[in-house]
C-alpha cells in the first residue's frame, strides 16, 4: 500500500526538505529511504504484516520517531510530520526503544531509534538531554519505579558506549507517576510506557 506524507516545522507550519526513513523492525533492516521535496512531500510504499518505525530528520530540528503498520494507515489520507526546531526545553517521546520482553535490558544488536538520536547529539555537542523513564500501572508502584529507573540508565549506558559524553547525560525513573494516557486498555498502557529526552544547552 502506499500513503502520502508531509512535514511541516512545529512552529510556523511551513514544508520542510527532510530525510526520511522507514526501518521494518522484524530485522531492523532499511525498507525505504528518501529526501522530501522543498515543500515537505513524500511517499512511501509499505507492506502488508510488517510493522514499521518511521523517522524524519533534518538540521536544526528535534527527529521525529514512531511505529506504523498498514492497519494505522488505513482511514488516513496521509503521514503528517511536525519537526521541532532544535531548542532549550525541547522534548521527544522515544516508544520503539528495543527492550527484552519484560526486562530492563536492551536488545542485542542495531537499535534505530537510539541511533538516530546519537546523530542528533554528534551534530549538535552543545546539547545534553536528560532521560526519563515512564510505565504503565501494571504491577507494583515500586517495581515500576525500579524498572523505568533501570530502563533509563540502559538508555544512558547504550549512548555512553556508542561515544556520547557521560557528562552530557542524566536518567532518571518515575515508574507510572506520570501518565499521558489511561492505563484501561492496552493502547492506552502502550501510550504510557515511554521514554522521553529533554534536550537542554551546555
């Protein structure tokens, strides 16, 4: 199937040239890359029972990051992108970071959407974020606040050994304290197990 898309700048809501990618995240292999044209426009072609995670990238801007599957697509006319201009406060939800089942620990091997927020951090070295971890309310109050504590500290350890400076990095958990969504149905539980980063200046 394929679906048109566009990004736009959050702020003035202009097109914007930007790169684009779309991972399938069975193998976390490339299925599809491209540069939209100068008013933001692109198009993609994806396949049925795949799931996808799609990101747009462009100078200056916080990267924009999420899952699709054809199933998302199907009552959408098309892929509206708003990129965040790169700025102190400026906030990002990560919520295809690659966990084991049920664990703290990342899994083995390429992770898409840490990377590219590694490229976003070597192009600007005067950014340093901070990672907070969020769950849903399944289990205990206390395991939720360890487990969202662990599963930011891999988040900051996976960035540490991929080159980023330390001193440029803060984790911290707050378990299910602080949720977007109602944690009634599993999308809404899905909304609430996030990781976000908060970029701030050095």
């Amino acid at each position: 199937i394929g679906i048109n898309g566009s990004v736009k700048d959050a702020i003035s809501l202009l097109g914007l040239s930007c790169y684009i990618e779309l991972t399938q995240l069975t193998d976390k292999t490339v299925h599809e890359k491209m540069i939209s044209d100068a008013q933001g426009n692109f198009f993609l072609t994806l396949s049925k029972g795949e799931t996808y995670l799609l990101t747009a990238q462009s100078n200056g801007y916080v990267f924009y990051s999420s899952q699709i599957t054809i199933n998302d697509l199907l009552n959408k006319d098309s892929i509206l992108i708003q990129l965040q201009p790169i700025k102190k406060d400026a906030l990002i939800t990560l919520k295809n970071i690659l966990f084991e089942s049920n664990a703290f620990q990342l899994q083995s091997g390429p992770q898409p959407e840490l990377d590219k927020l590694i490229m976003l951090l070597n192009e600007n070295p005067k950014l340093s974020i901070s990672i907070t971890g969020h769950t849903d309310n399944t289990g205990t109050k206390s395991g939720n606040l360890l487990l969202s504590q662990k599963r930011a500290n891999a988040v900051l350890e996976y960035l540490v050994q991929k080159g980023i400076n330390k001193i440029r990095l803060t984790a911290k958990g707050l378990g299910d304290t602080q949720p977007i969504d109602k944690n009634t149905s599993e999308e809404g539980k899905n909304n609430n197990r996030r990781t976000e980063i908060h970029f701030h200046s050095l």
